[in-house]
C-alpha cells in the first residue's frame, strides 16, 4: 500500500528559528512530489512541487529536497516567522494523475 | 485564470437530505478531482476524471456517493441520502496533463449533517 508519514505531527518552535519537516514514502516509484500550506478552515496553497528527476526547489525562504532511492523529502524553513504558522502537507504522485497525502505538520510559530 | 471555483462554501443539511457540491474548474484543466478530508483520515481522493470521463471511483466510500461530469467546466459531487459521517471538507482540484500535471485545489465545501 503506498503510505505517505510527515514527522513530527506537530511543532512549535519561537519566531527566528530554522525548522526541517520530513515527509517519507513507502514506494519508491513516484513520479512527483508536492508540498502544500493549509491555513485553519481554509484550502490548499501550493509551495513547492519536485519533479522526480529533481533533487530540490527552492522559493524564498522555503526549500524542499527529494531523495527517491531512500523515500524522503524534506520541506526546510529558514528564519521563521509567526506568518508560517499553519499544517504542511506533503503529496506524492504516483502516476501522472493520483495524488496521495501524508498526515501533515502542525506548525506554530510564537513571537 | 480564478482558480477552481466551488459552491456552496459552507452547507448545513439534516441527514437524510440530497447534498450536491459543484465546482468550476480551471480552463482548459483536463483533470478534475474530487477529495475529503476529515480529521480522522487526512485527505483522501475519492473520485477523478479525465476529458470529462471517471477514471478511478475506487476512493468514493459509498453507493450513496455519486459524482458527474458533464461537460469540461462543471462537475458535481452528489451524496443521497446523507450522513452525519459524511461532514467533511470536500475539495476540488484540477490539473493539465502533461509534466508536471501539478493540481490546483478549490476552497472546498464545509459540509455539516446534522
């Protein structure tokens, strides 16, 4: 069964602080992988999406790195502010077409 | 472009009751996803189309459950009769295939059965 696990679950961390969430993967065979922003009662926002035959993207402070072979990604954070608070999803493609997402990251950023 | 477009935003509903969720989705998208998310289960897919034909409704949970397409800028998401257990966000996203057939995901559908 193709699982997607974020760790940790949740996190909060003071305002300034670099921060690493990890995603991993069961199956190795991915096609893409996407990281998103949910804010509370709203939608997805899109941050960053892998193509398989990348490594990384990066945009602004944010920047994510794909490992295939060992089923990780990894959504780094630099210098952060209490305006990242919110759940991170990680989202793997598995064909052109299916998405499955991971548990999410509960983020809180404090002043 | 405005993005996927969904409606309503939020629905109150007794159980029992017919529930269609619609959404809009972006021009010239030839994918179209259907996914819940609860706090229990996190997002799942329940239903996907492509050029307007259902690909995969293995993710729709029951026959009460039904969702069309019927032309390339319209779907809905029909539930008959509802559930308390069905009270979930409901989203909808599309995409345009080809790499990187990223998918755009609607504001979603808060649905409540009471």
């Amino acid at each position: 069964k193709q699982e997607v696990t974020q760790i940790p679950a949740a996190l909060s961390v003071p305002e300034g602080e670099n921060l690493v969430l990890n995603c991993s993967f069961t199956d190795s065979a991915i096609y893409n992988l996407q990281w998103f922003r949910q804010d509370p009662g709203k939608g997805l926002t899109s941050l960053l999406l892998i193509q398989s035959s990348q490594r990384e993207q990066t945009s602004g402070r944010l920047n994510a790195s794909l490992d295939k072979s060992s089923g990780r990604s990894t959504l780094y954070i630099a210098a952060s502010q209490p305006g990242d608070s919110a759940t991170y999803l990680c989202a793997v493609y598995y064909n052109t077409d299916k998405l499955i997402f991971g548990t999410g990251t509960r983020l809180q950023v404090f002043p | 472009d405005a993005g996927v477009i969904q409606s309503p935003r939020h629905e109150v509903t007794e159980m029992g009751q017919e529930v269609t969720l619609r959404c809009k989705p972006i021009s010239g998208h030839d994918y179209l996803f259907w996914y819940r998310q609860t706090m229990m289960r996190g997002l799942e897919l329940l239903i996907y189309f492509n050029n307007n034909v259902p690909i995969d409704d293995s993710g729709m949970p029951e026959d009460r459950f039904s969702a069309k397409m019927p032309n390339a800028s319209f779907s809905t998401l029909k539930i008959q009769p509802s559930e308390p257990r069905d009270s979930a966000v409901y989203f909808c996203a599309s995409s345009l295939s080809g790499s990187p057939n990223e998918q755009f995901f609607g504001p979603g559908t808060r649905l409540t059965v009471l």
